[in-house]
C-alpha cells in the first residue's frame, strides 16, 4: 500500500512534510507580510495620494478632485501636472505665516516643558525604586486619559469665570477677570499642560541609567553641584532631551484641537489652516499642497528623533 | 542617593503634578453643580448624570465608540505583536528598514497630515474599487494604522528582554516553533499585550482629528460630538460625562498598573526559586 503511493509521486514527500519545510524555510513572512502590507497600504501609500492630488485641480464633482492621468477619445494618455497649488502656497502669505507661527509655538512651549520637565524627571529619578513606581504612573495617568476632554478641564481653569480668575479675585490680586482665554498664552499652557507626560518620560529614561558613580567622582575632585550638572549629568542625558523635545515639538506643531478650542483668531497654527481648508473650503487640492509641504518641513525633526530613539533603545 | 533630593527639585515636582491633576480635579467638582451657569455654585447635585442618560445623541456616539475601539485594539494587538515579532527576532530580511519606520512614524507624525491622506486614500479606493464607504470601516482601518504602532514599540521591548532559553529547551523537546512561541514566551509578554491592549482602546476612544477626517456622514464618534459641544463654550452635561470618562479610566489604569506590578514580582519570586 505504501509503496503504492510513493510510486505515484516519487520524489515529493508527503503533503504535510512538505507545508513543514515550506513553513520552515518561508514560514517568517507569514509574521511579516500582514503588519508589513497593511501599514503600506493604510499608512504609506496615502502620503503618495496625497502627493498626487496636490498636482490636480478643483473640480465640482465627487471626488472633488480632477484626474492627473486621463485617456482621450484618441488614445492619447494625458499628464496633467498642476504646480498653481504650491504656488498658491507661496502667494498667500497666510501659509507661510502660520507655518512660522506653529515653528514658533512648538518652540517655545518645548523650551518650557523642558524648563519645567527636566527636573521633575531628574526628582523621580533620585527617589527610591517603589517611590519611582508610583510618581511614573502619576505622570503616566494623564496620558491615558482624553486629551480633548483635558484640554476641555483647563478651559474650566483659565476662562473668565474659572477658578484661576475666580481666586485671585477673591485674594484680591486683581480687581477684574484676566483674559487668558483665546489669547496666545492659553495655546502655551494647553500645549504645556497635554504634552508635560511625554517631555518627562524619555528624560526620566535617561537619567534613571546615569551612572552615579560619574557624579562621585565629579564631587571629589572638587567640582561645585551645578559644574557637575553641566559637564556630567547634562551631556549624558542628551538622548533623552532631544527624545523628549522631539516628542513635544512634532506634534505641537501640528496641533489643532488646542488653537481651536483655547486660542483666538490669532493663533493660526497650521494644523488649524489645514482643517479649515479642507473642512471649510472643500479645497483638496491646496489641503494636499499644504500637508506635503507641511511634512517636507516635518523630514528634519523626525529623522533627528529617530536617530537619538534608536540608539537609546540600542544602549 | 534617595536622601539628596534639593527642596527645588520636590517643589518643581509637586508644582508640575498639581497642574497635571488640577484642572481634572475641578472639572469632576463641576460635573456635580446643580447650577446650570458653570460659573455658580449652586448646591451639590447629580442631576447632570441623570441628564446624560436621556441623551441619545451623546449614547449613540458611546456605543460607536467603543464598539471602534474592541474592533481596533483587538486588530492592533494582533498587527502590532506580528511587527514587533518580526522586528526583534528576523534580524535580517527584505522591507525591514520599511517597518521599523512606519511603526515609528505613526508616533510623532501630526495627526492633521495622518487623516487628510488616509481620507485622500479612502476616497481615491472608493471611487476606483467601490471600497470601502466612510464611517466605521475607515475609521477602524485608520485607527488600527497608529494604534499597533503604539503596541508594535511596547511589545517590542517586552520581547527583546524575554528570555528566550525556555522557547528554545521546548524546541528541543520536540515543540515546533510556533508551539513554543506559544508555550513560553507568549504568557512572559502578555502583561505587555494586555496593557497594550488598553493603550489602543484608550487611544481609538480619544481620537478626534483621524476620526473627524475619515468619518462619513451620520458616522459621529464620541469625541467629534463632544468637540461639537465644547466649541460653543463649556456645559454641565459633557461635565459629567468628562468626569466619568476620566474616572473609569483612572480606574483601569491604576487597576491595570496593580496586576502588572504583582505579576512582576512573582514573575522574579518563581526566577528565585528556580535558581535555587
């Protein structure tokens, strides 16, 4: 019987041997392949998209996007490129303005978040190892709850009613409400308040490895505490600052919710111009434009965090 | 080391949790003012709650919600865990450089540009392949694409620091690969999959700015209702719904945080005991 088969097919092995070996030898992509393709096609791809149709023009039609490619009745395939998107872009100054002023933003409350997040991070990371625990998690809570719904909570803080204007009324301090609200310094202490978290934790990384023993010998030759910080702790925790500004300058620059629901007129952030061209004036093109200007800016930054994330995850 | 902390350093820390905490802290004290004016207090009141149960518009946009978000983690897990699998233990093979970016890119790209081109996308593969229409699918697929990048970086690190001489001892009792993966290493990194898993959910759950672009029509997710509400100005109702959002998430994750750190330890207790 079983040479009866192993007449029919003499070389093969048998069906299930050979998936075996299949597997063994091919098996990995089957682990690879699904996150691979599924992040090209829905992550990737659509940056191509959207390079293409910033090359199109408006059209009154679903989608309201005219084709780059078209065949005529002839057969004659036609190339449409249109550059008047980008050159809009460099016309209206509206854009280039706002660029400037989320670059400045992002700056500046990085800066802060900084200011304010290196020595926190630097306090957890002197406490003790259950202390640690605790504080990260405190700082972690935040991050796990609603961003939009704390942005909406700091509304209930800084507005004319709030409890900050509230209190020091009542302290007598000032003797009318402040204007916080819809003002630039609203957009600071939003970004400031969502994004503190991830300032804290990379830096927190960082120094918790420091090597204290570096800190020791620092003190014995005779180096003041702040000397100290300068030539040793600073430069050694430098992964985890540029992670950690990365973290918040990238995102802040893009950011929509909070120059929408705290700031005023004047704070066009370009995530906002962005929503606004495509929500408000339907204009995909010019919205298309903007996004791959606005990522060719991005190119820089990214590339930086990615650099100094690799090697702390490499260390 | 613990003794040295400068009175500065604990200051700065306080400071900057008490702005991490405050504003949360008097927005659940709101929720239960019985005044409708958010300025007064007017008396200690859950009339509010009661109100959100009557609101179908808030209840509608909840059940899509979480419904999105069980469908997204769950495909978040599943994806993140395969790419951090096949980045930490093929070293070498085709479109690895590929991955490892578009499983960090997600993290810190703005989300604005996320959603304009996976919306340019959606609509460009309806129009050439009828698939698929705006509204939950689309923002599945879109959520899934970030959220696994956040499961792909946690699992990843939870791996590269798993012990992997149990997987091999079972393979050489005669355990094929997967079955081994399975055996030993899958319940070493499952702490890291659960709180993954919540990572993701809590992510789908508050997203505005993808959603809001890949939505359809009459496809209105949580947070696209609230931020409707929330722009006209603050109100009582989304109050209490805010304070409760926080809370149960609050809960979950110290709750979450509790087990993880138990199951730690008696992880390194058995590690104990095995070596002796």
């Amino acid at each position: 019987m079983t040479s009866a088969i192993r007449d029919e097919t003499p070389v093969r092995a048998p069906p299930r041997a050979r998936l075996g070996e299949w597997l063994k030898r091919r098996g990995k992509w089957l682990i690879i392949l699904p996150p691979l393709l599924f992040l090209l096609v829905f992550f990737l791809i659509p940056f191509g998209f959207a390079l293409v149709i910033s090359f199109a023009d408006t059209a009154v039609r679903v989608p309201p996007f005219t084709d780059i490619l078209s065949v005529s009745p002839d057969w004659h395939i036609h190339l449409t490129l249109n550059l008047g998107n980008f050159k809009y872009l460099f016309s209206d100054e509206v854009y280039g303005l706002s660029y400037l002023y989320s670059l400045k933003t992002a700056f500046f409350s990085t800066l802060i978040c900084l200011a304010l997040g290196y020595p926190m991070a630097y306090a957890i990371a002197r406490t003790s190892k259950s202390a640690q625990s605790v504080l990260l998690l405190i700082i972690i809570l935040p991050f796990w709850t609603s961003f939009l719904l704390r942005v909406y909570a700091l509304e209930g803080i800084i507005r004319e009613t709030g409890l900050l204007n509230t209190a020091l009324l009542w302290l007598g301090v000032i003797d009318h409400p402040l204007q916080i609200m819809r003002t630039t310094l609203a957009v600071y202490l939003g970004i400031i308040y969502s994004y503190l978290p991830f300032m804290v934790l990379p830096l927190f990384a960082t120094l918790e490895k420091l090597d204290h023993s570096l800190l020791e010998a620092a003190a014995d030759l005779g180096s003041p505490p702040w000397r100290t910080f300068l030539d040793v702790t600073l430069p050694l925790s430098m992964p985890g600052v540029i992670a950690g500004s990365m973290l918040v300058f990238i995102p802040a620059i893009g950011e929509f919710v909070i120059p929408t629901l705290l700031g005023g007129p004047d704070n066009l952030m370009i995530g906002r111009v962005l929503w606004d061209e495509f929500f408000g004036n339907r204009d995909w093109p010019v919205a298309s434009a903007v996004a791959i200007a606005f990522l060719v800016l991005l190119v820089g930054p990214i590339a930086l965090y990615q650099h100094y994330n690799t090697k702390q995850l490499e260390a | 080391m613990e003794n040295r902390i400068s009175p500065f350093l604990i200051s700065i820390l306080c400071i900057g949790i008490a702005v991490l905490y405050i504003p949360i802290l008097v927005l659940i004290g709101y929720s239960f003012n019985a005044s409708a004016l958010v300025s007064v207090w007017g008396g200690f009141s859950t009339s509010w709650y009661t109100q959100l149960v009557h609101n179908t518009q808030i209840l509608d946009a909840a059940w899509l919600s979480l419904k999105i978000g069980v469908v997204v983690s769950t495909g978040s897990v599943i994806l993140g865990t395969l790419a951090a699998i096949s980045l930490v233990r093929f070293k070498i093979f085709r479109g690895r450089l590929l991955l490892t970016g578009m499983v960090n890119a997600p993290l810190v790209m703005p989300e604005v540009i996320t959603g304009i081109t996976q919306l340019l996308l959606f609509i460009s593969m309806l129009h050439l392949i009828g698939w698929p229409h705006r509204g939950f699918t689309t923002i599945v697929i879109a959520h899934i694409a970030f959220c696994s990048a956040y499961v792909t970086v946690t699992v990843q690190s939870r791996l590269a620091s798993a012990d992997r001489s149990l997987e091999e001892a079972a393979m050489d009792l005669g355990s094929g690969p997967v079955r081994a993966f399975i055996d030993t290493t899958l319940p070493n990194i499952a702490p890291a999959l659960a709180s993954s898993w919540l990572l993701s959910f809590t992510l789908s759950l508050d997203d505005l700015v993808i959603s809001s672009f890949v939505s359809g029509p009459g496809a209105s997710t949580l947070p696209m209702v609230i931020f409707s509400k929330v722009k006209l100005g603050v109100s009582p109702d989304v109050n209490a719904l805010a304070s409760l959002m926080i809370s149960l998430v609050g809960v979950c994750v110290v709750f979450a945080g509790y087990l993880m750190r138990r199951a730690d330890r008696q992880r390194i207790l058995d590690a104990q005991m095995a070596e002796r």
